[in-house]
C-alpha cells in the first residue's frame, strides 16, 4: 500500500540516490473526468497523485535525469545542476517537459537515448541546449560518477531500460515494457541489480497485454532474476484501484510513489 513518507538508505552504497519524481501511466493519477475510487482519492489527497514517470539520479559529483515527462523540469534541476539526460524512449509522455527546456541557456545538456530517428515532433530537428546522443542497448556509457548501460525493452518503438552502476551497487530501472527481452533477461542474470524500478502499469489481467507489464508478467521478472528489492512504477488508476480493493504484492515488491526516495 502507499505509504507516502517512506524514506529507504541504501546502506551498501550510502553515496547515490533515486527519487522517482513521477511514477503515473500515460494520463496520470488523477486522469482527467474520471470519478474512480483511485482519482477521488488523488483529487482529495496530493500524496497519491502520480504524474509522468521519471527519475532523479544524485551522487556526489552528479546529477542524472531519467525521462522528461514533468512540465516542470527546472524546479527538479535548476539551472547549471544537471550533469545528464537518460531518455528510455520518445514517447510523448517520456519528452513533453523537453520542448520547454530545449529554449533554455547555458551549456548544452547530454541526452543519451536510443536510436529513433523519427525522434517526438521537431524535438531532434530543433533541438536547443540538448545535445542528442544516440547509444546502443548493452554498450556501456562511463559517466563521471557511474557506469550506466542501456538494456533492450519490449515497446511500441525503441526503447531502453538503464542500469546504473556505482562502486559495484546496481540499480536497474525498467520502464515502458511488456516482459524483457531474451539478451536483457541474459545480461541482467549476469549483472543482477541490487534493486529495479520496473514498469507495472496495469494489475493482473487475463488478457496479454501489448505494451506494458501487468502485475503478474512484473511478479515473474522480479520472482526469475530473484531481485531483492523492486518497486513498481508507470503505475494506472485501474492498478491503484486493484489495491485500493484489496489486492496484495508478492514479497520484496513495492509500490511506487511520487516523492520515493531511495
Ligand atoms: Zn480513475
Ligand atoms: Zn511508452
Ligand atoms: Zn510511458
């Protein structure tokens, strides 16, 4: 269940933290009209509100961004503090908060992303301050602090999970998907992470779904790589709303939430 004040340390490696700035599904929590259990709740509470999923990295000597899906980029990372953009994929609700930023000033801002050239719009065409590099699933990138390796998902167009390394600590954070590819589900029983972030946007359901993780393809990813940790985001209101009734999580998975820092 949500437990929005919930603070996790990292004891093995105390020098690098996540905060999942927006663990909402295209849409977000509350969506738009809706009067379902799980938006009421959200229009009441600002605590469950989800907005679009991102992530923030911060180390000592950095900061990463995975995903620019909020509007408001700047009071996340003010001017001058980001080191670097991890893009996983074009998908609108992934890039909108970049066509604000791209206008900006300063020094030029790295995306690393996968190869789409037909990009999001006029993004790649106009692109600003941002600085669009595109990296090869399982090529390793040297960061200035950690190591950070693009994995191969399964989505509607190219996609990448990121596994971010410091000091021998994994972190893997995996979002949009429907399962995982045979190399990514390899590569990650070969370097298994010490905690994933994976895509959960609908509860568990008799139909396969087509392009992201229900609850039960989510369970069997963190049950196969025998995962200590994993914690659920890109999350619907159809799966608050299977929590809200009752529903319960395997051992060592958890829900996401907007503000998690871990
Ligand atoms: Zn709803
Ligand atoms: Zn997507
Ligand atoms: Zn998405």
């Amino acid at each position: 269940m949500l437990k929005p004040d919930t603070h996790y340390q990292m004891s093995a490696v105390p020098d690098i933290e996540m905060t999942l700035t927006g663990t909402a599904a295209a849409g977000g929590v509350p969506l738009y009209g809706c009067d379902c259990p799980a938006c009421l709740r959200a229009v009441r509470n600002p605590a469950y509100r989800r907005r679009a999923t991102s992530a923030k990295v911060k180390t000592k000597s950095e900061t990463l961004c995975i995903d620019c899906g909020l509007m408001n980029l700047a009071e996340h990372y003010p001017p001058g503090s980001l080191d670097a953009i991890l893009l996983t994929h074009f998908h609108v609700d992934h890039v909108q908060g970049l066509f604000e930023l791209r206008w900006g000033k300063g020094q030029k801002i790295p995306v690393y992303c996968p190869n789409d050239p037909a990009g999001c719009a006029d993004l790649l065409k106009h692109s600003g301050i941002l600085d669009f590099r595109p990296i090869q699933p399982f090529e390793p990138l040297l960061l200035k602090s950690c190591t950070v390796t693009p994995l191969l998902l399964m989505h509607s167009r190219p996609c990448h999970g990121y596994l971010i390394e410091r000091r021998g600590y994994r972190i893997a954070y995996l979002t949009d998907t429907v399962g995982l590819p045979d190399e990514t589900l390899l590569w990650l029983t070969q370097h298994t992470p010490d905690m994933m972030i994976l895509d959960c946007s609908h509860p568990p359901s008799e139909n396969k779904p087509r392009n992201h993780n229900d609850l039960s393809i989510a369970t069997e990813i963190h049950q196969q790589l025998g995962i200590k940790h994993t914690i659920l985001t890109h999350i619907s209101h159809d799966m608050d709303n299977w929590l809200i009734a009752g529903g319960q999580l395997a051992e060592g998975i958890e829900l996401g939430h907007d503000g998690m820092t871990l």
